[in-house]
C-alpha cells in the first residue's frame, strides 16, 4: 500500500511540475522559433510601436527589369475561329 501511494504523489507532483513549466517552455519556443520578436511589444493589451491605431504603411519597391533569355522565343496567343461552314 505504501508503494502505491507513492506511485501517485511522485505522478501527481510530475503532472503539477508539467502544469507550472509546460507554459514557460512554449512561450521560448515560440519566441525562437519567430525571431526573437513576441510578447515583448505587447504591453498591458497594446502593441508598444510608433504610429497611431489604423495607420496604414505602405512600401514601394522599385519595380524590376524582365530578364529573359536570349534563347526564349516570343510568346504569340493563338486564338481559334469559327468559319460559318460547318
């Protein structure tokens, strides 16, 4: 009797480790496998950042140059028609 009471404390005191570390464990592995970045912008229920809730961002990138090969060909889009003699 005494051996399976201390099956269960040694499993219930497993369980209440796993509960108490579990979170902690996946809050780091969540944070690298993202880069780092993670609830460390998050403050009291705000992103921390500049710029004021709904402003937009938009980036440009210059757009680029078509690079094809001097052995392509050019493209032609054939287009069937209907004779009326069917």
């Amino acid at each position: 009797m005494e051996a399976f009471l201390t099956v269960i404390l040694i499993f219930i005191l497993i369980v209440w480790l796993l509960g108490r570390l579990l979170p902690h464990l996946f809050v780091w592995y969540v944070k690298r496998k993202s880069g780092g970045t993670g609830m460390r912008d998050w403050k009291g229920g705000k992103w921390r950042g500049g710029g004021n809730e709904g402003d937009v961002e938009i980036e440009y990138s210059e757009p680029q140059e078509k690079i094809i090969a001097e052995n392509m060909g050019e493209y032609i889009d054939f287009e069937e028609e209907k004779n009326g003699k069917s």
